[in-house]
C-alpha cells in the first residue's frame, strides 16, 4: 500500500510516516515545511517541498504515484492565530483541504483520512462527549475542521471515495525525541520551555467550573494517535469503515495544574505558574468517548498520563530537529512543467 501524507513532517505527521512504514505501507510526503522539519523523518521516506495549495504540484505528485489513500495533516493549527486572522486560517486550512480532495478526485484515489479535532465541539454539551454529539466550535481554528469535515463528507458523497475524520483530543508526548512538538501553543511543549528557561509556566484561567478551576482536557499520547491513523487506513482500505468520524482520546482529562505536577515530577523539580485570565476559544472541561474508535477498530491508548509527560520531557542528545535541514528523507524529483526560458537556460 501507498500513502500520501500530507504536513508528515509535523509532529504528528511525522508519528504517523513512521508507524506506516512499521506496518509496511509506503508512505510519500508532502510538506511546505512551514512548520515541519524534513530531519523528522526516516531514510527512504519521499519528500515533497510544496504547499497543498498548489494544484500543479499536486497534480503531477498524482500523476506520478498512484496512490491508495491520502492522509491530511498539513493545516495550521495555532487557536489565537486563528482567532487574529481568520480568513488566513480559513484559507489555509480550507483551500488545502479543498485541493486535496480535488486531486483525489480526479485521481480515483479511494481513501482519505482527514486531521479533524476535538476543538468542534466546543465546550461540549456532556463529557465524555461522543461524535453523534453537537458540534459548536468556539474558535475560527474549530470551525474550519468542522467545515472540512463537511467538505470532506460532500465530496466523498459526489466522488464515491470512502473516508474518516478523526478527532484528536490534546495530542503530546514523543515517539523518540527527535519527532517531539516544537510547536509554541500546546500545553506539554509550553510548560518544558518555561521550565527550560527558568520561568514560571503560565495558566490561563484558574475559575473554570472544574475541580481546580483550570481547564481539563483528554491528552493521548502521539503514538497512539499515529496507531489510530494505521488501523484507519486498513479498514479502509478494506471497506470496513466508509465514512466515519471517529474521537481519538484516552477518556481521561487531566487539569492544566495536573498536567504541571506530572511535568514537574518528570524533570523532578517544582515548576512554578503564574495565573492570568482565561483565553478566549478555550472551553472548560473537553474528555473524549472513545468508545466508537474502540469497537470500530480495535484502538485503544496504551500510554498513560506518565509516559506522556516522560516522553515530551526526554532529552534529545542530537539536539533540536534542524529546520529545512533533511537528515535522511529523500527529496523527491519532479521536474513538473518548466518554461521556455528555464529549458533554454538547462541547455546552456
Ligand atoms: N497537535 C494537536 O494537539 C492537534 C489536535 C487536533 C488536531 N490536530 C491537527 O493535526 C494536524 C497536524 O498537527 P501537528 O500538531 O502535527 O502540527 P504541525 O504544525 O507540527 O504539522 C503541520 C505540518 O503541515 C505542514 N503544512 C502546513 N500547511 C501546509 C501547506 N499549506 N502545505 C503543505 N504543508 C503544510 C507543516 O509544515 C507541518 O509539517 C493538523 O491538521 C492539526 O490541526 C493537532
């Protein structure tokens, strides 16, 4: 089997290229690398620099493989950027998703699995919350995963591809310290670096309804999420799941000052916080059901709240991934379209 990925550079993206390739499908990547870092990922891997939004690269990406799903990751994902600047958001995330499913389209490729979040729901209406339950994005980030998975359902609908959304919850932790989040907003990642930096951790919001007054989220480790993204493509590439919106959490919350006593124990220090107003966009109290993913396709976290937290923590002795710097992937060619002008200066 042979996958496309798209942002497989990401920290998730990059979990997910490497449980693929364990499992023996063959995964191709493409990545503007706008926040992802090629050294994230194995040797061998194809690596295609180029922006989803751009449908000539698509095309011949498509033309070049024939592909038996595509797995959408590449999107922004940063609540307070979104909520600055929505229609970058709503063109980014959007525009990507549409080109996708353009090319998949007009490929006959016959599966897409789809980054969606638990940010559709809002502050949902019970927790755990299932996917049959409202949907009430509080953020422009939320609103353009719910809008892609209605983009995603209309277009398998006219199409005939089958499809999955899935729904992650709080996704932290590493699968090796090289794949870890250097991504600013998530929590685990923003408490290490005021801890590396010798500053207090920063809480927003300490007078939600919830038993400390902080908010309370599901975080599932991110091998567990590229496991779900394994046991998504086979069963659909098997037809055993056509369309399907699926939450990938653990059922478990734990509170923003939980979450600093299991920091402050993995590195085995006191990490101070300071508290501040809450945010807006940030709902109280968001725990998944993960009870359909779990009958469906057999998933179920294996890591808990510990080795979440250890993982995130661990030092990476090669130092941070290198930006733009491939350490093993393999750039792929395509020669694509080329101008007069650029065939006449190859010839010189
Ligand atoms: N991290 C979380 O907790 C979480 C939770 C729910 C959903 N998600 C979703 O999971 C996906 C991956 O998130 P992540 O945490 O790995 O973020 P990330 O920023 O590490 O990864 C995104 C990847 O997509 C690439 N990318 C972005 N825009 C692109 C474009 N237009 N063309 C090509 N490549 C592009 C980036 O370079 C990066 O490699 C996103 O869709 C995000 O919304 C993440």
């Amino acid at each position: 089997m042979r996958w496309l990925v798209t942002g497989g550079a990401g920290y998730i993206g990059a979990h997910v290229v490497a449980a693929l390739g364990a499992a023996g499908v063959d995964p191709v990547v493409v990545d503007d690398l706008s926040t992802g870092h090629a050294g994230r990922l194995p040797a061998g891997v194809p690596l295609v620099r180029a922006d989803v939004r751009d449908g000539t690269a698509l095309a011949g990406l498509f033309r070049r493989h024939r592909f038996d799903g595509v797995i959408h990751l590449a999107a922004r994902k940063d609540v307070a950027e979104s909520t600055a600047h929505p229609l970058r958001y709503y063109g980014e995330n959007l525009d990507g998703l549409r080109s996708i499913l353009a090319a998949v389209t007009s490929s006959g490729t016959s599966s897409v699995l789809f980054s969606s979040s638990a940010a559709v729901y809002g502050t949902p209406s019970r927790c755990p919350v299932r996917e049959s339950d409202p949907t009430a994005p509080e953020n422009v980030y939320g609103r353009t995963k719910l809008i892609g998975e209605w983009m995603l359902r209309d277009a398998a609908g006219s199409a005939g591809f089958g499809w999955c959304a899935l729904r992650y919850f709080n996704v932290a932790g590493a699968g090796a310290p090289h794949l870890r989040d250097h991504g600013g907003t998530n929590l685990v990642p923003r408490l290490l670096r005021a801890a590396a930096e010798g500053r207090p951790a920063t809480v927003y919001g300490t007078d939600y309804p919830t038993p400390d007054g902080t908010a309370v989220r599901d975080y599932v480790h991110v091998a567990d999420i590229a496991d779900a993204h394994v046991r998504a493509a086979v069963a659909l590439r098997h037809g055993e799941v056509r369309d399907e919106i699926l939450n990938v959490g653990r059922g478990e919350g734990a509170s923003v000052l939980q979450m600093i006593a299991a920091v402050a124990a993995a590195l085995g220090r006191p990490l101070p916080y300071s508290a501040q107003h809450r945010r807006a966009g940030d709902p109280a109290d968001v725990v998944a059901s993960p009870a359909r993913i779990r009958d469906l396709l057999g998933w179920r976290a294996r890591h808990d709240l510990h080795a979440i937290v250890t993982s995130a923590a661990a030092e990476d002795r090669a130092g941070p991934a290198q930006k733009d710097v491939p350490r093993t992937a393999v750039p792929e060619q395509h020669p694509g379209p080329r101008s007069k002008n650029q065939i006449k200066n190859a010839q010189r």
